[in-house]
C-alpha cells in the first residue's frame, strides 16, 4: 500500500459535508472506500474514535481495477490544493489519521477525472482545563494554585541554589493521555535556546522544572482544552534569606535578669559578717538574636522569623571559716589542757541559670507577628550551708570525737517569661537566700570519759533578697 504523507498545517474544524456540495450530475457508479470491512460511497462520514496510539489505517478503493489512482488529502471540500499526494495503481494507502485534523477530506482519482471522497472525522472527547499547581519537590503543602505564587527560599551557598518545582494540571473529565491530542495541552516558559512562546512537553499532565534562583519572577503558562483551549499560568518568585543579627530578647527582660545576675554581691551580707569576705562574681551572660526568610512549609508563602534567646550562668564555691565564738577551742576543763579545736565555716556552693529561646514569626502574608517558641526559665541551685570539724593536736591520743553540724539556707530562683493576653512579654523573677540557722553539737571521749561536750545553734542571717 501507498503510505501517505504529513499535512502539514491543522486546518479549521469544519461542518460536516453533505451530498449537496457534489454536482449531481457527476456518476460514481459502485464504486466505494472500504475501511475496516465496511464500504463507504461518495461523501460519506467515516467516524474514526480517538487513540493517541493509533497505527496508520488502511483504505481501499473498491470497484476500479487497472486504473491510475491519485490519492489526495484536502482540508475541506473547498480546498483545490491538497496537503497530501501521491499517485500509484495500488488500491490502497496507509493513512496516519491521529496526526491529522479533527476532519479532513480523503479523496480517491480515478480513470479519467472521476473521484470519490469520503469525510474522515475523528472523534475525541471534550474536556476542559480546570486546574494548575506549582509544588515545591518533595513538599507537598508548599503548594501554589493558579494566579498565585509560590515563594522559594535562596539560602547563601557556594554555589547557585537551584529546587525542583512539579507542576501539575487538573482536567474535566479525566481522561487518560490516549484520549487526547499532544496538541491539547501545551506548557509555556523561558527556556535556554528556546522560545517561550513555542509549546513545550506538549501532552503532558505533569512536568518537574529545576528553577535556578533568580531576581525575577518565573512564570509558567499552560494552555490545555478541545474544543477550546484555556490557559491557566503560575509563578515562582525567589526572596533571599537576607539574615541579620538583632535583639530579640526584650529590653525590659535582659535589664531584669543583669540585675538579678549582679544581685548575687548580696550574699556578703552573710560572709561580712565573719570578716573581710568578699564574693568575687564572674557571671557569663549572652543575649543573641537574629531576623532571616524561612520557608513556610505548610503553605507557599515564606516566614520573616525572628529567633533568639540568652545563656546565662553563675557558679559560686566558697568555704568561710567563722572566727569565735562560731568556732571554739577544745580544752579539758579540770585540767585546762587544750587538745584542738572545733573550726566552724559556711560553705557557699550555689548556681543560677538562665537559659531559652525566643521566636516570633509571621507569613509574608500577614501583618503582625505571631509568638512561637518562650522557653525562657531563670532556676537556681545549691546555697549556702553551715559546716563544722574537729581538728586534735597530734600528741593527743585515744580520743573518740563525736561532731554533728547542721543549716542550710537554699538559694531560690524563680522566673519564667509569659505572655500576657495584649501578646506581650512578662518576666517577673524572685530570687532569695533562705534563713540561715547553723548549729553543732561536739562530745569528745577518752578511756569512755567525756572530756568535752558543746552544743551550738544559732540564726546567722536573715533572708537575703536577690531581686526584687
């Protein structure tokens, strides 16, 4: 058989062709165009249903045998120039329908200036574009419709950022991709050593765009539809990260926890009272912030996030020894023969700790930032305890010491940062030094004779308030 050749231009859908456009005058006799086993006469429809994967379809002319036959491919029956040709004594051509129009005219020469043709119609389904989104890869809620945008994130790198964006689009009624022409739909986008206004992945539902960051808006269109074609478009837009240090933690909080931090000084009302005692104090305190872009990734839209907090922190390991009458000298009474002493400290081992974060965030769509994360918690550990130890001369020998001391005051730090129902920040902290009492009790033995018993118990301070 004669295989025919591309048309190559889409013509117009026409009306379908009827008897009355042919003279009637002109005789066919039985003469036919036999498709798929069944005869077809002059200007008949052929009704051929629509199948992307379709092969060349065989048609035959029937009743004209020895005769030159020209066979011709018009657009419609007032065409005079065929889109395709070829001339064989072979009764038969292999057409490829599913490459053209909608409808078209295959017409069959025969002897001299007699023809017949037949009307070729494919039929396919209508549907309609309804629907185009823009996913960030391996994201799904990122996520953007038609008309909207989808904001991309460009974080610094050593090389050129790039993020795999799969759009996607939604027809009505779903049809599989045998049940329309490539031509039906068609993607539009700028692309190296390519024209945007030429369809591009014609055919395709889905198609993945690796988008290298840019300045300018990345647009993509598609045109999708039979009858008619609608087209949808979606863009991309990249903001930078753009990072900035800041202070995040409010004034107010960072001058109250400095006070309380310094406030530790007070616990030489204790130590002063036994001496020249002083508490040297190296807090380490740090306040850091910063403001930057994030992804949202519950949406399409981009965060403006503001992050920080405070680590702070303050050991003190102290040990005081307190002069009389707090510590005393052992002596045997009835023979005033001293054989040590009892030595009476304060040991101060405390810590206070602050630590947490802070983190307000709003969409690029909204107005006012809304609080996420307060972690902020000021506690305290330790505080200052009472001790005593028996020191014996070393000549004393055979000597049994029974000591007990006791007190301790605990260092109390409470603070947490709230949020109050006007969405600001609230930091009320108390610090404090319980009362310390501090007392002992000594006995000391020797060949089962109490040589010396003492007992001691005393307030040695009051509260001490850090802060308030």
């Amino acid at each position: 058989p004669v295989v025919e050749e591309e048309i190559t231009e889409d013509p117009p859908v026409t009306d379908d062709v009827t008897k009355e456009d042919i003279p009637d005058e002109e005789d066919f006799g039985e003469v036919f165009i036999r498709y798929n086993n069944v005869n077809y006469k002059n200007i008949d429809i052929i009704e051929i249903p629509f199948d992307r994967n379709l092969p060349y379809q065989k048609f035959e002319l029937i009743g004209v045998e020895d005769e030159k036959i020209t066979w011709d491919i018009y657009k419609d029956l007032d065409d005079l120039i065929p889109s395709s040709t070829f001339t064989d004594k072979d009764n038969d051509v292999l057409v490829d329908v599913m490459s053209k129009t909608n409808q078209f005219i295959l017409s069959a020469e025969y002897g001299k200036e007699k023809s017949i043709k037949v009307q070729i119609k494919i039929l396919k389904e209508e549907f309609d574009l309804i629907g185009l989104t823009a996913t960030h890869k391996n994201k799904p809620k990122r996520i953007a419709k038609f008309d909207e945008i989808l904001y991309l994130v460009d974080t610094p790198s050593i090389t050129e950022t790039e993020k795999e964006v799969i759009y996607s689009i939604k027809i009505a009624p779903e049809l599989t991709n045998n049940q329309y022409h490539k031509r039906d739909i068609g993607w539009y986008y700028d692309q190296s050593g390519a024209q945007s206004n030429i369809p591009k992945n014609e055919g395709e539902t889905t198609i993945t765009r690796n988008l290298r960051e840019s300045s300018s808006k990345i647009s993509a269109s598609v045109k999708a539809g039979y009858v008619d074609l609608l087209e949808k478009n979606v863009d991309v837009v990249w903001v930078d990260e753009d990072k900035k240090t800041i202070k995040v933690v409010p004034p107010d909080v960072q001058n109250k926890l400095n006070t309380v931090f310094k406030n530790m000084k007070k616990i030489e009302e204790i130590t002063k009272k036994f001496g020249k005692y002083k508490i040297k104090l190296s807090p380490k305190i740090e306040f850091y912030g910063s403001k930057f872009n994030e992804e949202d990734e519950s949406s399409r839209f981009y965060k403006i996030v503001r992050d920080g907090g405070v680590n702070a922190s303050l050991e003190l390991k102290y040990e005081i020894p307190l002069p009389p009458p707090y510590s005393i000298d052992l002596t045997v009474p009835w023979v005033n023969y001293k054989i040590g002493e009892i030595g009476a400290y304060i040991s101060i081992i405390a810590a206070l700790k602050c630590s947490g974060v802070l983190r307000d965030e709003r969409k690029n769509n909204e107005k006012f930032f809304t609080k996420t994360k307060n972690t902020i918690i000021l506690n305290g550990e330790g505080g200052i305890q009472f001790g005593a130890k028996a020191d014996i001369l070393p000549e004393v020998k055979s000597v049994i010491i029974y000591l007990d001391a006791y007190g301790k005051a605990k260092l109390s730090a409470r603070g947490k940062l709230e949020i109050t129902k006007d969405n600001e920040y609230k930091f009320e902290p108390e610090v404090y030094i319980e009362p310390l009492i501090g007392g002992y009790s000594g006995e000391i033995k020797t060949n089962e004779y109490v040589i010396f018993k003492s007992s001691f118990e005393k307030q040695l301070s009051e509260k001490i308030k850090i802060y308030p």
